[in-house]
C-alpha cells in the first residue's frame, strides 16, 4: 500500500466519523461539527494528491485547500448564526424539533 | 537555525551562535540539529523566563513609583554581601516563585478536572511557540520559516482556547463569564491585530521574519533607518497593532476577563499555586511575544538605530527595544482604567478596524508611489501618506466621541 | 481630538514616576523600621512612671502609692500596692513608695486622667508604639520595672510639658528649701534665744513642723498638660 | 516519516471518534479542535506549511471560538452542556448504517485502487509562489471568495442579530 493510499484511508475515515455524526446527533453545533470534519477530510485528500500525486508540485492542491479553508471559515459563521438563530427561536437546538418551515 | 556564524560579524555579535556550535560540538552529525533546536528551546525557556521573574519586579516597582510609593524593596538575596540582604527588592520575583511553588494546589470538585489541568499547560505552551520564529538578532533566530507570521497567529491562537478551556473547566460563573469576555475581546482584536500586519507584510513581500527584518535595513540619507514605523502608514500601524496587542495580550486597559472588580480574578479564579503561576507567567510571555512581533514587524527588528551603533550587537538593540514597548505597555497598565465591555467591542469593530483597513489602502499608496522622483515629490507623498490616515482618525474619532466627550467633572479640574 | 485625554493622563503618570524618584513632596513615604517620622510632641498612647534618677529608675520614683490613679482610672487598670516602710525620695523627705505597680495596657484605654490626678507628677503619657507582644497576658501587663522611666526621657518625648513640670518642681523644691531654712534659721535664732534667754515664751516652736520641707507635699497643683 | 504519520492518523481519527461519542459538548469540541491541529500537523508533515498554518489559524483560531462561543450563547442552563438527548434509536442506527455504508465503499475503493504516485521529495512551495499564484491564475477565485466571506459575515451579523420586534413580543408577558 502505497503512502498516498494510506492517506485516502485516513480521509475516508474521517469522512466516516463526520457523515455519522450528522446523521446520528441531533444537536445542531453538532451536526455542524460533523460537516466541518467532513470537508477537512476532503482537503487532507487534496494536500494527499499534491504530495504524492503523479503531477506532485503543482499548486492546484494546495490552492483548493486554502479556498476550502475561507469558505468552511464562511461557512461556520453562517451555520452558527444560524444555530443561534434556531436557539432563539425555539429555545432548543434539536435539530428534530426545527420544522416550522415544514409543509 | 544550523547556519553557521559569518565570519564578518564581530566577535560580540557572533557569540551565541559559537557557542551553539561549541555545544552542538560535542555530538555527532546526525543529531546536531536536534541539539541545536533544543538548545535553541532551553535558552528561549531560560532568558525568557528569567526576564519575566525581573518583569513582575520591575511592573511593580513602575506602578508603585507612578503612584509615588516606592514598590517591592525588603525582600533581597541574603547570602549577596554588602548589601544588608536586600538589592532593591531582587529577592522578590525569587520569593513568589518559592510561595507559588509550595502553596497548596486547590483544583474545585465540580471542576472539569482533565481540561483545568490542561488549560496552564497549553497556554504555556503555545505562547512559549510563538517565541520561534521571531529573530532576536542576526541570524538568532529559532526556526526561520517562510510563513513564520502566518505561524505567530496560528500559535497565538491556541492560547485563546487555553483561556476559554480556563474559563470553563472551572466550573463557576465568574469563570465562564471572563471565559466568553475572553473569546469576545480576543475575536475583536485578532481583527485589527492582523489587519495592521498585513501592510508590513505587503510592503515586505513576505511572510518571513528574518525577511521583514532584512526589508527594513538600510539608512535613508545615510542615518535615518528605513524601519517601518518611520512612514505614515507603518506609524498607524503600529499603533493599530500596539493597541490589537494590549488586548490580545489580556492587558490593561483591556483585561476585562481578569476584571478582579467584577469577576474576582476571572479565568484564574480557580487557581491557585504553581498553576496561577503559570498563567501569570503565560500572561508575561504574551506580552514579550506580540511586544517581539511588534518589534520585529514595525521597529527594524535587531537593527540598530544609527549606522554608528552598530558596533553594539544586534541581540542587544532587539532587548532594548523590547524593553522599550514592555515598558510602555506597564506606563499604559499604570495610566488607564479598565474599558467597558461594550466600550471595547466599539473601539475595536467601529474605531480600529475602519481604521486598519484604511490604512492598508495607505501603504499600497506608499508602495506604488515609491518611485515618485525627487524630494519635493517624496514630501508630497509623505504628507499625503499622513493625511490619508490622519483625516479618517479625526473624522472617526469626532462619530465615535460625539456626545461623551469632552467630559467636564463638577469637582475635578 | 480622540484620544488627547489618553495623552493627558499618560503625561501625568509619566510626571508622577519621574517626580518620585527626586521629589519629595510626590514621594512622602519613609522606610519604617529604619527611617521615622518624629511623632508629634501631645501624641500618647500609655502611660509610665517617672523617675528621677537614670542610674536607678526603680528605687527613684516619684510616686509615693497615694493611689489616687488607681481609684480613679475609668477601666481600673492599674494595681498598686503601698510598701510597709518608707524611704527617702528626691528631695530626702521619707516618703511610702509603690511596693507593686501594675497597668495592664490590654485593657488602659490612653485616657490620660491618671495623670491628671497625680499630685505628684509621677505618671505621664509615654509614646512606645510598638507593643505587640507574642503572648495576650502577662507581656501586656508592665510592672513598675517597665514602667519606670528616667525624667530624661519624659524631657526628650514632651519637651515643652516637661520644661513646665521640671521647673515648677524646681520652684517647689527651693520654696520648701528656702521655708526649711528659715524654718532652721528660726529653730537656731529661737535655740539661741533660749539659750541667752531661756525664760522667754516658747511659742513659735510649733512651727517649725509645719513647715512642708519637700515640694511634694504641698497642696496638689492642676495638671500641666492642657 | 511512515511513524509520523500513522501516529498523526491515530491522532486524528482517535479524537474526532471519541468527539462523535461523547455526550459533553465543549469536550466535543475540544477534541474536535485537537483533530483540527492534527490534519494542519499533517498538512506540515506532508509539505504544505503555508497551508498548515492557515488551517491552524482557521480551524483552532476562529471556527473553535465562534463553536465555543455558540455553544455558550445556547445553552438553557448550567447542566445543559451536556448534549441534548440523542435521536432514536432507528435514527442513530440508519445513520451510523448510511457512514458505515459510505466509509465502507469508500475504504474498499481505497484499498483495491492504484494510484500512480511520484517518488522523491516533497514538492517545493513558498508563500511567494502561493501569492503568485493567488494574485495569477486564481485571482477570480480569490475575488470571488472575498465576496463569499463578506456577505457570509453580514448574512451571519444579520441573522444571529436579536430582532428588536421579536424581541419585544418574547419579553412582554
């Protein structure tokens, strides 16, 4: 097994732990969490390819991550506000209990 | 950090390093580096926390002189011969490191007992990090990496977690409430603290250290030094980021997560002993660490002042500079009351930020009119320099001033 | 302008920690043990017994256990015991002196009207502050032993108060002196006289007894220290 | 360097586990963050310390506070740090199900692909090539990241704001 395989195995796990803790928790912060895990894992994929990848040197990777990086940093604003928002509004941040918007 | 010493510096100024290969000497090739980086480490570890000891000493002697008391000086070295066992209080720093050592350490039972214990211990850590890529003279540096301000504030970072896993893990309110004072104040500054870097490392052209320091040599007319804070938009700057500093730093006028008026001691309730001790000597190292960075980035780094002065070693003018800013932070603890929660939030979104920002569009104009030919032209763009920065300070601080100030007292002058 | 208060008080400190270090007036503290500041002349705190000699402080009090103090101080701190015999005081009249003289300071609250009922002016106010002790007791409680303290010293802590004393008692003393010479004179000129005239009237003879030879005895005098 | 790395990948994988299983939120948390450290660690182990520091500063500077800061901002009381109740039973069974699936699938191509790999050194790349770059051929990119952050940021001022009319309706009794 080569080095870069045993990287994508590290990612792939992680990715795991982060898509089960979406699925499963139900605490909103958690959930979050969860997706923050999921898209680090894509990036150490990113970081994986550029170090051991057959055009190993060319920025793209690492470009991708730190573009990756800014948007989870957007993204965790909007999603905490959102959290607090949520809280707020049900005095909750049961993901199960935010269905207002349901049809 | 394994390079060796050129052989064009004077004796004085190569010292350190000689000595580094006199010790690494002793080891065989492989391992050298590893010495050197933990000789680098230990000699941090040591000078550093030998100045913080003097520091607490000379911080109150400040205060106390400021409010015309004369400070800590009973407490001497005994064994010290012809001095009747007291040099102006030397014994002190020594004599709270004996009562923080042996003093019993209390940890509540309600408290998160693995995060209390880790909350001391990482912020040392971390704060002792930053202490790496900052150079303390030519060629002193620990690690010179290539994105080493990036690693600063990265390093910096942790000790805000350190703070807030203090805060918490405490289990108590006052705790908690100087816990997320803490986060608010330190999110709020980081803003303004990086905002004022980024013009230096702009006009720079990098994110290096030892390059900022290497872009600030030279003289202009053959005396004045061409260090940052000698242009407009690096003297904003650096009082943007001096101002960044003291809050990042838990300083006063900014230590509202220590307010002992409202939150007894707030993060360090709860501790006590050889763990006070630690935050209290975390809380010195920040200080050293941004007042270094600050340094480093604005004042010239290691570089002296005059070309005449350059006999003297460079390690030396880094201390004395960074003496200089640490006692400025102590006149400033001794002047200013402690701002209000709001109050402090305001000056850093409505006041500093505007503000950086500003002035980061004055060094692209500093930099692309580097070239105007001439003096009458380069005064031109100096005055314009200073008005860019100068007017929106006037006009930001008569909106953030309207209607509390001036304030006139009834019954004080 | 924003931030010119900053300024100003930066200038203040600044003008404060330099001052310290060569101008007194900012800088007023005195190093205690080492350095003091000279207490003012009516301070007190508790009070001591005078005497008369340095030598012997003991065996030269002024007091003679008349015991007024005793019977008049307001929280009874004082215990005296009157000797059996007599001696003779300052001036060589044979006088009762304090067989035990005891104040416990614990409970004496400084109000000073032991000394302004002597009639002898035995006990002052003394300005020894630092009394702590390491026990609750018997340190707190000073016998005549340490009580008793030269007249020198009363001179060097209320200069002005014990000029007055000092020469008021020096008066007393020449007036009963002055009357006990006479008094002997008279003795002698009537012992002459009866001699050469052994029948004359023998009725000036009492006086001679009455006559207060020590300054001591007269009538008590109003306390000084107003 | 074979060490390094697996010890960086017990690291990671270790932390966000016991993050995911633990009931408490700010260990949750802080584990999490741990496992943030460890990928930078891995960014750096791997060359890219541009990359590396700009994680650390992201993920341990920012995005823990902001989590920490809402985890204390939504908390009802003293004890309720501790998480809300799990789903249930069939909800946390079909989740852990849908990630074993997914983890399953992935590990297997993971395992059974090969990848041509380049041998030798890790690559080169300074902060000046990265700014090249960012300010070259990915400067649309950066603009429009720019833009994503700004509006991000007033979108998340704006929401997590206090409406004064909600506000007025929920404190009147």
């Amino acid at each position: 097994m080569s080095m870069l395989n045993a990287c994508l195995l590290l990612s792939s796990a992680l990715f795991c732990l982060g898509l089960a803790a979406a699925l499963v928790r139900s605490n909103a912060i958690l959930v979050l969490l969860g997706i923050e895990l999921m898209l680090n894992a894509a990036n150490l994929n990113f970081i994986a390819f550029w170090r051991f990848g057959p055009d190993a040197g060319h920025s793209a990777g690492v470009m991708f991550v730190l573009f990756s990086i800014a948007v989870a940093a957007a993204e965790a604003a909007v999603g905490l506000a959102l959290v607090i928002a949520i809280s707020r509004h049900q005095r909750s941040i049961r993901l199960q209990e935010a269905t207002r918007l349901k049809g | 950090m394994t390079a060796p010493a050129p052989l064009t510096d004077s004796f004085l100024e190569r010292v350190p390093l000689l000595v580094r290969d006199f010790i690494t000497g002793w080891f065989p090739e492989p391992i050298r580096w590893v010495v050197a980086g933990l000789l680098a480490a230990l000699t941090i570890l040591l000078v550093f926390a030998t100045i913080f000891a003097l520091l607490t000493l000379l911080e109150r002697k400040i205060i106390a002189r400021v409010q015309n008391r004369p400070g800590p000086n009973r407490t001497g070295l005994p064994w010290l011969p012809f001095t009747e066992g007291r040099v102006f209080g030397l014994g002190q720093p020594l004599a709270d490191g004996i009562k923080a050592l042996t003093k019993e350490d209390i940890v509540p039972r309600d408290a998160d007992q693995v995060l209390h214990f880790l909350a001391p211990v990482v912020l040392v850590a971390f704060s002792l990090m930053t202490f790496a890529v900052i150079p303390f003279g030519r060629n002193l540096v620990s690690v010179d990496l290539d994105a080493a301000v990036l690693f600063f504030f990265a390093a910096g970072a942790g000790t805000e977690l350190a703070v807030f896993m203090a805060g918490w893990s405490s289990h108590n309110k006052y705790s908690l409430l100087a816990a997320m004072r803490a986060l608010a104040q330190l999110i709020s500054y980081e803003l303004p603290l990086l905002l004022s870097v980024v013009p230096v490392v702009m006009l720079a052209g990098k994110l290096s250290t030892t390059g900022i320091v290497a872009a600030q040599a030279g003289w202009k007319f053959g005396f004045i030094p061409r260090w940052f804070v000698l242009s407009p938009w690096g003297a904003a700057g650096f009082v943007i980021f001096f101002i960044a500093a003291l809050a990042e730093s838990n300083r006063s006028p900014f230590d509202l997560p220590e307010a002992e008026s409202e939150l007894i001691a707030g993060h360090l309730t709860e501790y006590s002993g050889f763990k006070y001790a630690l935050f209290f000597m975390a809380e010195y190292f920040g200080m050293m660490a941004l007042s270094g960075l600050g340094v480093t980035l604005f004042l010239g780094g290691w570089q002296a002042p005059l070309p005449v002065l350059e006999v003297i070693p460079s390690y030396l003018w880094f201390g004395a500079k960074l003496m200089l800013l640490i006692l400025l932070f102590m006149w400033i603890r001794a002047t200013l009351p402690r701002l209000r929660m709001d109050q402090l939030t305001r000056l850093a979104w409505k006041f500093l930020v505007p503000l950086a920002l500003i002035n980061l569009g004055n060094a692209a104009f500093w930099h692309l009119s580097a070239a105007w030919p001439g003096l009458p032209l380069q005064a031109v763009r100096y005055a314009i320099g200073v008005a860019v920065i100068v007017i929106p300070f006037f006009l930001i601080g008569r909106r953030l001033s309207a209607g509390v100030a001036p304030r006139t007292y009834r019954y004080a002058p | 302008m924003l931030g010119s208060g900053i300024i100003q008080g930066l200038a203040v400190t600044a003008k404060n920690l330099v001052g310290s270090f060569h101008d007194p007036a900012r800088f007023t503290t005195t190093q205690y043990p080492e350095e003091r500041t000279k207490l003012p002349e009516n301070y007190r705190n508790f009070p001591f017994l005078v005497a008369d000699a340095a030598n012997d402080p003991i065996g030269s009090l002024r007091c003679v256990a008349c015991q007024i103090c005793e019977k008049e101080c307001p929280p009874q701190c004082i215990y005296i015991e009157k000797s059996k015999d007599k001696k003779p005081d300052a001036a060589g009249k044979q006088q009762f002196f304090p067989a035990v003289f005891d104040i416990d300071t614990s409970v004496c609250m400084s109000c000073q009207i032991c000394v302004e009922v002597c009639p002898f002016d035995a006990i002052k106010m003394d300005q020894v502050f630092e009394i702590a002790t390491p026990e609750r007791f018997n340190a707190l409680l000073l016998d005549r032993g340490q009580l008793a303290k030269p007249n020198t010293y009363y001179q060097q802590i209320h200069p002005t108060e014990a000029a007055e004393v000092d020469a008021r008692l020096a008066a007393d003393r020449k007036a009963g002196e002055e009357k006990a010479k006479a008094a002997a004179a008279a003795a002698a000129a009537k012992a002459a006289a009866a001699k050469a005239a052994p029948a004359a009237p023998a009725s000036t003879a009492p006086s001679a007894p009455k006559s207060p030879a020590v300054p001591g005895t007269e009538a008590p005098k109003p306390p000084t220290t107003a | 360097m074979t060490f390094a790395f697996a010890f960086l990948a017990v690291l990671m994988v270790a932390s966000a586990g016991v993050a995911m299983l633990l009931r408490n939120l700010i260990h949750s948390a802080l584990l999490l963050v741990l496992s943030w450290a460890g990928v930078a660690a891995f960014y750096l182990w791997a060359g890219a310390q541009f990359v590396a520091f700009a994680q650390l500063l992201v993920y341990v500077g920012a995005i823990s506070m902001v989590v920490l800061f809402a985890v204390l901002l939504t908390r009802r009381s003293a004890g309720s740090v501790a998480d809300v109740e799990p789903a249930t039973f069939a909800r946390a069974a079909a989740g852990l199900l849908a990630a074993g699936l997914v983890g399953g699938v992935l590990g297997a191509t993971m395992l059974r692909s090969h990848f041509p790999t380049a041998t030798g050194e890790a690559p080169k790349i300074s902060v000046h090539d990265i700014g090249v770059d960012l300010m070259g051929p990915q400067v649309a990119a950066l603009l429009v990241v720019g833009v994503i952050l700004t509006v991000s940021l007033i979108g998340a001022v704006v929401i997590a704001a206090t409406d004064p009319a909600a506000t007025d309706k929920e404190d009147k009794p």
